[in-house]
C-alpha cells in the first residue's frame, strides 16, 4: 500500500501479544448502501506497530498511516483513546503519540491532518 497522509483511523485492539511490537486493531466503518438506503458497517482488521508494547486488549486507540514496517505492517499506533480500568486497574494509559514514519517532505502533511483531528474532537 503507497503512503497515505490522511489515512487515521479509529478502532479497537483485538489482538495482543502473538507477535513482538504489532497489535491487531479493527476499524469499523459505517456507510449507507446506495440502493436499499440501509446503514451497513463493515470491519477491517490492520496490523499496527506498537513499538513499546503498551497497546492493552480492547483499547480505544488512535492509528496513522505511514511507511511499511514489515510486509503486512505500515500503521503504527499514534496514541491510545482509552484503556477498560476493569480489567487494568493499576496500568495507566501511556501518553505516546508517536511520529510518522514518512519522509521529511511529507511529515508536514500528517502533521496538519492530526492537528485537524484534535481540533475537530475537542470542538465536540
């Protein structure tokens, strides 16, 4: 998959722990089908790089889109939206937000686009 700047993405951790530094998150998107006019959600599961292993199962975490970190791997995880204290009372969640891992030239690009989506949630 060619780099894509604006590719964040939303989802939950399915999968932790089967191998070292990739988490498995599934990012469901809702749409509404052009004929029957019925909402459909559909999911997709991406392999993300979490180089400090910190991703926790069914964590709310926020991922972005840069260069391939092995063959199946070209997400890394940008920051975690929220951790279930139930099953994790005493681990707190990290503040990692993690850089892109492009070239200079098209850092500016990603850089502009999660500044966007801050605002955009923090206007909510």
């Amino acid at each position: 998959m060619p780099y894509k700047p604006n590719h964040i993405f939303q989802g939950v951790v399915t999968k932790v722990g089967a191998m070292r530094k990739t988490a498995t998150v599934t990012v469901e998107r809702v749409f509404e089908h052009p004929k029957i006019l019925k909402e459909i959600k559909r999911h997709k599961k991406y392999l993300v790089h979490d180089e400090n292993e910190v991703a926790r199962l069914d964590d709310k975490v926020t991922i972005i889109h840069g260069l391939r970190t092995s063959k199946t791997k070209s997400f890394r995880l940008h920051s975690i939206q929220s951790r279930d204290t139930r099953k994790y009372p005493n681990d707190p969640i990290p503040q990692i937000i993690a850089e892109p891992n492009v070239k200079p030239s098209k850092r500016t690009g990603v850089l502009d686009a999660l500044k966007e989506q801050e605002q955009v949630s923090a206007a909510v």
